[in-house]
C-alpha cells in the first residue's frame, strides 16, 4: 500500500495497493482479482453492489466501475443490484465506465471512454462505442 493510503488514511481500509487519485467504495464487497483496481490514478470503484474481478484483469487510469445506481423517483436512496462482474484477462482502457449489472465475458477490451450499459457475455471481443457494443472479435487470449 501507498503511504498516503497507510498513513494518511485515504481509501486506509481497502486491502490492495489504491492510487492516492483513487476513490474506492465499500471495498469489503469486491473481489478484487490478482491485480489491484483502482492502482491507476484517478479512478472510481462503487462496490455497494458487488464487484468481483476475474484475474488478470488489467484496470488502466480514470476507469469508473460504479455497481449501484440511484432511484428514479428519490434520488436519496439507491437500488439493489446484482454485482458487476469481470471476467478474467479483461482490459479496461482509460475513462471506461462500467455500469450496474454488467457481466463481461472472459478477454473482454473495453476501448478508452466507452459506457457499458448491458452485459457481453461472450468474451473474446473489444467494446467500444456510448452505449459500447462489439467493434471487434479477438483471438482467445494468449498469456
């Protein structure tokens, strides 16, 4: 862990290393993989919800993976959700946004700046786009 994150006392109770730009939420309810999310600065991890990321997930800087949403007709409370789930040897590219509910499949590249909105449990694939669909079919991952 940082110094910031120890001494200081930013994101102190997340248990992986955090960027001091980083704002991790309720990280007692993700399941953070073999990497460390939000180690890339200035990203935002809301794990009301649930998150659970597969390994070898890679989550590169200003990423927001935010599992619970508002309620429409009172902004004050929030919805129950299923987690967000990512599987492994993912690749989520600088300012993705991945919202509630969403599953991605396994060697799934979400492109710099596409908003997930649904689940694509295929894998294999890059999404890109706002809402992001498939723009691209990969090669099974090779590492």
């Amino acid at each position: 862990m940082g110094i910031r994150q120890k001494i200081v006392g930013v994101n102190k109770k997340v248990k992986w290393p955090v960027h001091f730009t980083s704002v991790v939420i309720a990280s007692e309810k993700i399941i953070p993989g073999t990497k460390a999310p939000g180690f890339s600065m200035g990203c935002f991890i809301d794990g009301r919800n649930g998150i659970v990321i597969g390994e070898n997930v890679w989550v590169g800087p200003r990423v927001s993976l935010i599992s619970q949403n508002h309620n429409e007709n009172n902004y004050l409370k929030y919805e129950t959700a299923k987690p967000i789930i990512i599987g492994k040897n993912s690749l989520l590219t600088a300012n993705c946004v991945v919202l509630p509910e969403v599953e991605l499949g396994e060697h799934t590249i979400v492109a710099a700046g596409a908003v997930v909105t649904k689940s694509f449990l295929k894998g294999n694939q890059v999404l890109g786009g706002v809402p992001a669909k498939v723009i691209k079919k990969l090669s099974p991952y090779q590492g």
